[in-house]
C-alpha cells in the first residue's frame, strides 16, 4: 500500500468512526422530568410527585402526576402540553389541580379532577 493509500484510509476510518459516535450517543429518545413539588395525602399510606417532563421526539411535554409509596414510583396520570401548575387541592379523595400552559395567551387555567386511589 502506498502512503496516499494509507492517508486516504485513515481518512475514511476516521469519518466512520466519528459518524458511529454521534449515532451512538445522539439522546433522541431521552425525555427529562423535573420534580416540581411533592405533597403527603393527609390519612393515605403515599405521597404525590409533580413532575414536569420536557418532551422528545416520542412523548409529548406535560405535567405527570406519580403516587410515591414504600419508595416506589407509580404513574397516577399524564397532562399533554401543560407546563406549569396553578394550583392544587385535596378533599375527599379527589386531587383537583390548575394546570396551564405558559406561553400561550391568553393564560388560560384548565382545572382537572383525580380521583385518588
């Protein structure tokens, strides 16, 4: 092999390697969840998270609401387009919750009911 040959070919390998790294660790799919708060339910054995998840490519952005018991995380319900919480209340086994969405006017707050488990 000559010296064109073997610069050409280190080229190539190197081009190769470069676009496998960026397919490799491109985070299409990841979705990222910030808690926004955490709330105990007054005579149940479990708390409440509020979580605020940016979207991707698969789920849309939204407000989740996740029943925390004995360290695990199970998912209660899934707000599309949402972003923010208003405000929230608890009674009688029904969690009511303003959720809106910010940038958008004008601010319109959308109350929805969940029945607690």
């Amino acid at each position: 092999m000559g010296p064109l040959k073997i610069i050409l070919f280190t080229i190539v390998l190197s081009v190769v390697g470069y676009i496998g790294y960026v397919f490799l660790t491109f985070d299409l799919l990841t979705v990222e969840n910030e808690r926004i708060r955490t709330v105990r339910i007054y005579g149940k054995p479990y708390a409440l998270a509020f979580y605020r998840v940016n979207g991707n490519a698969t789920v849309q952005s939204g407000i989740q609401i996740r029943k925390i018991q004995e360290g695990e995380e199970h998912l209660l319900k899934h707000y599309d387009r949402y972003n923010s919480i208003a405000f929230l209340t608890v009674g009688k086994g029904v969690l009511k919750i303003g959720l809106k969405e910010d940038g958008v006017e004008p601010k319109v707050i959308d109350s929805m009911f969940l029945t607690l488990p």
